[in-house]
C-alpha cells in the first residue's frame, strides 16, 4: 500500500454479530468511492464472504481471536482502487487445496463458494499467509 492512502481499520472479535457492522463501514466507503448500487452490493458480499472465512475457517469461532479488517482507498486524494485486507489469527490453509465449487460434484455443497464469490466480484484477489501470522485476503476493486 502507498503512503498516500486513506486507510479505516477495524479490529472484530470473531462474531457473526460482527458482520452488520462491516457491511454497513463497506457499503458507506463504497458509496463514497461513487460505485453504483450493484457495485456496492457485489463488493458488499465479497468483504462479507470473507470476514465469514475469517470468523468461521480462520479463528474457529474463538472469541478470543480477532478479524482485522482494512479499507484502503488508494490513492487517498483521488482514490483508483478500493484495497480490502482480512486477516484472521488462525492456523492457515494452502489455497491451492481448495476444492472447485463448479466441479460436478460440489455443485450441490451447501459451501465452499466464498473464495469463489469473493474472486467473481473483485477485480484482483489474493490470499496467503499473514506475516503476523493467520490467513490474510487482499481483494481490489479499481474505481476509474
């Protein structure tokens, strides 16, 4: 991330109660990035697909563990991109290991389409290892 950014960061505990709450910060910097309806909406479920993942897969439902969540809009005074970090203070997994969700037979799992959602409505999507350990997903969205 550049030095000219404009960053809001939020720091959850690991609780679906949580999730509204970073809808409603998602949703109001997209419409101040001047996204439509539908881009607020897409990039809405993607950030939520994610803290989901985090919350759930990452920490394990351990309250005591939190989601960190960071929007970046970058530059700051003209902003090009909307850069969404998520990051999770669990074990990890190797995305190479994940199953297909279009594969014929996932198409009827009940999950395992958030990363796929999450790479459907963003424009870039990166997931790895945390430096301070956990998962971490970087999602961009370009605004121009």
């Amino acid at each position: 991330m550049t030095d000219s950014a404009s960053i809001v960061r939020l720091t959850i505990p690991s609780e679906f109660e949580m999730l509204d709450f970073v809808q409603l910060v998602s949703d109001r910097l997209c419409e101040a990035c001047a996204l439509d309806e539908d881009g607020v909406h897409w990039v809405g479920v993607a950030v939520r697909e994610s803290v989901i993942n985090a919350i759930k897969h990452g920490n394990h439902l351990d309250e005591a563990k939190h989601v960190t969540v960071e929007f970046a809009l970058v530059p700051g005074d003209v902003p090009a991109e909307l850069v969404v970090r998520v990051r999770d203070e669990g074990e990890g997994f190797d995305p190479g290991e994940l199953a297909d969700p279009l594969e014929p037979d996932n198409l009827l799992r009940s999950g395992g389409r958030g990363i796929f959602f999450m790479r459907s409505f963003m424009d870039e999507v990166d997931i790895q290892r945390a430096s301070e350990g956990g998962m971490e997903v970087r999602m961009v969205k370009r605004l121009r």
